[in-house]
C-alpha cells in the first residue's frame, strides 16, 4: 500500500526500485516508458527490467523515465479513496 501511495505522491513515476516492487506485486500493471530517442512505450510492470536492458544495449537508446499512465493514476486514486 506504501508502495502505491508514494508513487501516487509522485504523479505515476516510477524509480527503478518501486519498479521491482511493481514487478512482484501487481505484474500486469500497464507502465509507460519514455525513452531518449525512440517514442513511448506501454509495458508491463513485469516485463519493464527486461525492455529498458534491451533498448539499452541493442538500440543504443536510454530511459528517461517510467510512469502510469493518467488514466491508472485515476483509477488508483479512487480505489484509494485519495482526493485530487
């Protein structure tokens, strides 16, 4: 729950350890990454580790951060019953 909130404290971004935790926890929530070059990319919680090594190392290209998108921030903000 912890978890969730900060994130939510962080307008949906989400660092590289709040990502593990996502992974292990809610594996199918949708993430946004956005990288340097190429455009953005919806993925899974559980398969983002694994995208963000390959668009790394293949691609040449570099992260510049993970989010929720707006509408699961929404949906997230009202299970937990937090005001906008």
């Amino acid at each position: 729950m912890n978890l969730l909130k900060t994130i939510i404290n962080q307008m949906g971004y989400v660092d590289a350890e709040q990502c593990k935790d996502l992974a292990c926890y809610f594996p199918n929530t949708e993430l946004i990454i956005q990288w340097g070059y190429h455009p953005r990319e919806a993925c899974r919680a559980v398969e983002v580790a694994h995208r963000i090594k390959e668009g790394e190392s293949l691609d040449g290209d570099y992260v510049r951060s993970v989010w929720f998108t707006s509408s699961a921030l929404t949906k997230l903000k009202e299970v937990l019953g937090i005001s906008a």
